[in-house]
C-alpha cells in the first residue's frame, strides 16, 4: 500500500493560492526574504485562466524554496494570520506536491501537529489521545483513517514511553530519546503519507510536544525550589557561569528571570526557549546545593585531568627536543537568544543577564544540549543546532 498524492482542480489551486499568498508575504517581510508580488494574487480576481493559476503555483513554488522549516514555525506560532483554516489549505499545499523533499516532509509534520493542538482541549489527558481521537481530528486534511496501524508504526509508542520515564529536560535531550523518535520519521520514507501514518506521527508529535513542555516548567519549579532552599541556608550568590551567568549570580535575580521564564512557558509551544541556559541552570543550582561533595568532585576530576600532561613531559625526545603537550582551548558556549514575540520581555531579562564574569572558582563543563525535535521551536543561534532540516544538516 503506498500513499497517494491528491489531485487538485485549478479552482482549488486557486483558493489555496490565495489564502496562503498574504501568509508567506508577510513572512517574507518578517525575515527579511526578498519577494516580488504576485498582482493576480493581490487582486483577488474570482475566475481565474490557468495561465494565471500557474503562475500563482510557480510564485508558491519559488517561496517554498526559500522558506525554512524553523522560519514557518515561528511565524505560524506568533501571527494573528494562522487560523486552522489556514493550517489547512497549508497541509493541501503541500501534501498535494508530487515530490516531497525531507524539508517538505518537517513542514507537513509541524502543520499536522500544530493543527492538532489547535483542536484539541487544553484539559484532555494523554490517555484520551489515542489514535481514533486524533484520527477524527485530522480527517478533514488526511481523510478517512483505518484504525489499523502497522506494525513499523510501534516503534512511536516506545520512544513515547521513554520520554515519559525521563525525570529532566536534560535526560530527554541527552538521553536518546529524541534520536530515536527522528530515525522513526526518517526511516518511514514515503510510507510516512499513509493517512494512518501521518495520524500516528500527528499524535507521537503532540504528546512529545506535552511531555517536553512539562519537563520544562518541572525544571523551572525545580530550579526555583533550590534557590529557596540556598536562600533557607543563607546563600545569597551561586556559580552560574555554565548557564552563561556570572561566576557570583544573585539569587534574587535568578528567581526573576525563573519566573519570566515560567511565564514565557505558560504559553505551549512558544518559540525561542532557551533551552541551554534552563538545563544549565538547573545544574548549577544543583551543583551549589551540593556543596563540599560537588566541590570534591571537581577537584578529583581536575586531578584526573592533570595526568595525561604529566606523561606527555615525559614523553621520549624526538630529534634533540622535549616534546610538551599543547594546552587545550576550551570551546566557549554561546548565550542562547530568544526569538518569541510574545514574550519578548521575558527574553530580555535572560539576555540581558547572559554576559559571564570573570570567574574565581571551577564549574563543571557544561554539556552540549542537543536538537530539540523538529516540531519544538529553539533559538537559530549559530551553535543552537535548532533542527537537523535546516540547510546543511542531516
């Protein structure tokens, strides 16, 4: 059984074409995307030649090309154009496209889900949304569904599971999770536009969506729950040079961002997270709570560091010459930025506060935080590694 590309009539195309026109127009403006105008499209005419519909079609096909997976998120999250009507002629557009690239492929699951969670109320549990809910949901864009998935399709329940089981935003982005639900995805191929196929990635992409966010706002609650009990014991200041801070962070001030940032979260699926200065900063409350033990810690790895450059001095002379070994530099984390509109103060006051100062004592090495799903939307900084459908990555 392969999936079936539906065939559209140029009144169709045209309907399309022109609810879609003011959405990419106005995307094109926002970053910055060099685009003619289509005056046929600007005009609104009611009957159309197929002249005039093709050329509609070429001027869609050409924007399609330049705009990314992470722009169209962005925007689709912030913009008072998207409707679910919009999502829908979207989801037509490119469902009706005869060669669907990967990114073509990101795009359709992104709508999918974001559709979805347009539909969906806010107070349905994660037991509720099983296939036949979501089925019923998307059947205006995919159609009727048959309830019978196969068997390729289990894999999506596991990787669900695990993200359940994880306890941080650290363990879901360290943990493989992640990875395992993008080889799903990719490994799918074209079976990925069976209409059972596009529900059951629809639903994987929601409720991973869910259990992201509510990792989110635990390490928030977390991380605010360690500075009260600092502050219980005294502590006015932490080191939090591995979430970009400085090396003596007022806690006062660390519990304004935390609830800026509760406050940005509150709104699901919001762009921009800062995603690396969150799980960092969890960590180095945690690193500040552990006191003498975490301070041990580090000195035995500094210890255990150490080794390797004494063998190095002691290495055989080559041609008449000690051989010393080279320090190595150590690769600087860049601030992580954030892109959302609605919450453009609550960006503000962690930017604002992301330049570290010159530090007095050691801080673990923070770890990279890697690629958030393709459907969450992070920060494009250059080293964010926001999604693998970007230009250039795999």
């Amino acid at each position: 059984m392969t999936p079936t590309t539906p065939v559209q009539d140029l009144a169709t195309q045209w309907k399309i074409a022109q609810c879609l026109y003011p959405i990419y127009f106005e995307l094109a403006r926002e970053f910055a995307i060099d685009v003619k105008p289509n005056h046929d499209l600007e005009a609104c005419i009611d009957t159309p030649g197929k002249e005039t519909v093709e050329q509609a079609q070429r001027w869609l096909e050409e924007m399609d090309q330049v705009i990314q997976v992470h722009q169209l998120r962005q925007f689709l999250q912030t913009s008072a154009l998207v409707t679910p009507e919009a999502l829908v002629s979207l989801l037509q557009h490119f469902l009706a496209k005869t060669v669907k690239s990967d990114i073509i492929r990101d795009k359709i699951d992104f709508l999918l889900v974001q559709y979805f969670s347009q539909l969906a109320p806010s107070g349905v549990t994660d037991a509720e949304v099983d296939l036949a809910y979501v089925a019923q949901a998307l059947e205006p864009v995919v159609g009727a569904v048959e309830l019978k998935p196969p068997v390729w399709l289990n894999a999506l329940d596991r990787v669900l599971e695990a993200a359940r089981k994880c306890r941080s935003l650290d363990e879901l982005l360290h943990g493989g999770v992640l990875e395992q639900g993008r080889k799903a995805k990719g490994l799918a191929g074209d079976l990925f536009y069976l209409p059972v196929a596009l529900t059951a990635f629809t639903r994987f992409g929601y409720l991973m969506r869910r259990s992201f966010f509510r990792l989110m706002l635990g390490d928030l609650n977390t991380i605010l729950d360690g500075l009260t009990e600092l502050e219980n014991k005294g502590v006015t200041t932490i080191d939090c040079r591995r979430a970009q801070f400085s090396a003596q962070e007022p806690i006062i001030r660390l519990r304004v961002i935390c609830q800026s940032w509760k406050v940005m979260f509150q709104a699901e699926y919001s762009s921009g997270q800062p995603l690396r200065m969150l799980v960092d900063l969890r960590a180095s409350v945690e690193y500040a709570l552990g006191g003498g033990k975490a301070e041990a810690d580090a000195k035995a790895k500094a210890a255990l560091a150490a080794k390797p450059a004494v063998a190095s001095k002691a290495a055989a002379p080559v041609a008449g010459k000690q051989v010393a070994a080279k320090p190595v530099a150590s690769a600087a984390v860049k601030p992580a930025t954030v892109a959302a509109k609605p919450a453009a103060s609550a960006a503000a006051a962690g930017a604002s506060l992301a330049a570290p100062k010159p530090a007095a004592a050691v801080q673990p090495k923070a770890k990279p935080v890697a690629a958030a799903p393709a459907e969450f939307e992070v920060s494009g900084t250059p080293g964010w590694e926001p999604d693998s459908s970007e230009p250039g990555k795999k």
